[in-house]
C-alpha cells in the first residue's frame, strides 16, 4: 500500500472514532506536500511510520517493550506549570502512546533531528544528536528518572521556555484571535469537560473551533473555552482522543487510548490541568503551558537539548515496571552506532514516502 492509499486508510478508520474537520485535512495534506521540508510530512504521517519502521528496522521491533510515546519528534516538547505553580518541561503529546519497542521512540527522535536540520533548528551532526539522545535516555534510566522543572536549574531549557517567542502578549493577542471567528457549540460532552476545566463556575466563556493546531492531529476536532477571570485571559482546550495510529497499522480491534495511562506513570511533576475525560483530553493553554517550537529551539545548544529530551524519554519509558534495568542491558548488547545507522536508514525512508506523496499533490496544484 502507499502513502495515498494508506492516508485514505487511515483517515477513514480514524472517522470512526470521532468526525473529522476536512477544510484541516486539505490543510494538512497541503503541508505534508511542502517540497522544501521533509518535516510537516514526518509530523502528520505517525500512522505510516507505525507500518514501515518495523519493516525498515526488525532488529530494533524485537527490543524490549515499554509503554511509549509513539508520534516522538523535536517539537513534541513543552511546559507546563504544575500543581505549585512551578514551570516544568518535558512530552508535550501522548496521543500515540502505545507498548512499543523502546527502539521505536529513540529512533523516532533521531530521525526528526535529522530533518529539522534544514530548517536551521538544533544544527547538530547526526552522529552527535544520536550521541546525545542515547546519554541523556542512559542517564535518567539509570537514575531512576529526572523530572525537568525549571526554576533553579536547567538553564538552556529555561531559556527556550521564556524566549521572546512565547511573550505573554504575543500569546494572547494570537490565540484570541479565535474570537474573531463565530461562536460555536461544542457538543455537550466537551462543553462539560471544558468548563470543569476553568478555575471557577459561572464564567460564562467563549467557544470556538480552533483550526490548524498541531500537526500529527489534525482533523480531530479540537475546541477552546476562552473567558475573563480576575483581571487577564483563561483558556482552556479540548481535543477529541482515538486510539493510536499503531493499533490501525495493526489491525488490531483495540479502542482505548494509551494516552492517561503513559501521563500518569511517566516520572515528572503532573500537570494538573492534563487529564483525558470521556472522548476528550484537556489542558491549559497559556504562555507557558504550551508546544515549544523550532523557531525557539534553534537558538540554544543542540546537543544540550537533545541530552534532555533522550533523559525525558526514559522518563516516560520508566513508567513500565522495570523497564530501566531490562532496557539498560538490551542497549548494552547494541552495537556501537546503532541509533545512527537507524536514523539514516528510515531518514531515506520517509524521504522515499514524501517524494510519493508530492507527485499526485503536485499535479492538483
């Protein structure tokens, strides 16, 4: 099967779980086709990555299995505050979370730091990301973990999440720009989940559709309840939840998602405003709870951040039960330079799927 018929696979499973937006479809499938960037293809294609990666890579599809994130990628990091107010870093969506090999991540990673290296962002050699992704995952799983927050340590990430880019006024003057679309009514499950999720009742908020957020997602329906509270702006956000793209390449009839389960068991600081309730996760969107993207991340130390988000890996792939000593002596049979000869190999291989992908978009243009 390839990519067309796959994405028109995919997306038609995937209507059975919740209604797609198809004015985000044409967007995404636009974006996916950008004949300058391999990236936004990698980004919204995790469901053709879930089928060629364990054909491409069968040794690493045999590692040890953890409870994973699955879609992993360079622009899959943020913040958040927790429940002492205290800014944290790390995963920013489970939405592909599944009990993977634990290969599948570390590569995933690899391969999205080769690509992005185009765009300017965490220029580093590939021998020297895949380096710093294996010491920083090494390190945290041997430690039992290390949380990312932000207030007296971790200067570099620090510096990423208070970045000009992510001003508060910049950030609500971009996201009420919503209000400038027509109000709609969400339907009654999300209505409910998103006003439990404000800080107090009687708000009163304003709902809209919020179009073109993210990438790997899109489609989904995805709604925001914006209102006033005690001098300033309140957000909070509402994104249909079906099941990983790996259960769809697997033919599997599973139907739950992974998602809750990975959030709570991953070792860091809880964000207390993330939680999944009926068909919808939930989350605070605010200045500093938030993706980071490349345009913040190409402006710091590569190889330091890399280290972090290897380290903030283990810290998920530590939430299945022993998986830091079972994982610890699979690596240590690998040979040397093994996530780099992964990275190159399915590098080659998205570039394969995003040249087939062009040539019919191409000719619609």
């Amino acid at each position: 099967m390839d990519v067309v018929a796959a994405t028109a696979g995919y997306e038609a499973w995937l209507a059975m779980f919740c209604p797609l937006n198809v004015p985000d479809l044409t967007y995404k499938h636009a974006q996916m086709a950008d004949a300058n960037d391999a990236f936004p293809f990698f980004r919204g294609t995790y469901y053709r990555w879930a089928t060629l990666w364990p054909a491409a890579c069968p040794e690493l599809a045999a590692a040890p299995r953890v409870l994973a994130i699955g879609d992993l990628h360079v622009e899959n990091f943020g913040t958040w505050r927790d429940a002492d107010g205290r800014l944290c870093w790390g995963i920013n969506d489970f939405d592909e979370a599944d009990h993977l090999p634990y290969t599948d991540d570390l590569v995933r990673l690899a391969v999205s730091a080769r690509l992005v290296r185009k765009a300017g962002a965490l220029n580093t050699k590939t021998a020297d990301a895949c380096r710093a992704i294996l010491d920083g995952y090494r390190g945290a799983l041997a430690a039992g973990g290390t949380p990312f927050v932000l207030e007296e340590r971790h200067t570099e990430l620090r510096a990423v999440a208070t970045a000009t880019e992510r001003d508060p006024v910049r950030y609500w003057a971009k996201l009420t720009k919503l209000l400038d679309d027509p109000a709609v009514s969400p339907p009654p499950d999300a209505q409910a989940v998103l006003l439990r999720g404000l800080p107090t009742e009687g708000l009163n908020p304003a709902f809209r559709f919020r179009p073109r957020a993210g990438m790997g997602s899109l489609g989904r329906p995805r709604y925001v309840a914006i209102a006033d509270w005690s001098g300033g702006r309140v957000c909070r956000e509402a994104k249909a939840i079906a099941p990983a793209a790996t259960v769809w390449a697997s033919g599997s009839t599973e139907t739950t998602s992974k998602m809750a389960e990975a959030v709570a068991r991953a070792v860091r600081a809880p964000d207390p405003f993330y939680r999944a309730e009926g068909g919808w996760v939930i989350r605070r969107l605010a200045p500093h709870c938030s993706r980071i993207g490349l345009d913040s991340l190409g402006k710091v130390d590569a190889g330091r951040v890399l280290t972090a988000m290897g380290a903030e890996t283990a810290n998920v792939h530590l939430g299945t039960a022993k998986a830091g000593a079972t994982v610890l002596a699979d690596l240590a049979h690998r040979p040397t330079g093994w996530l780099e000869a992964a990275a190159r190999k399915m590098t080659d291989v998205i570039t394969q799927d995003w040249t087939a992908w062009r040539a019919p978009h191409r000719s619609k243009a």
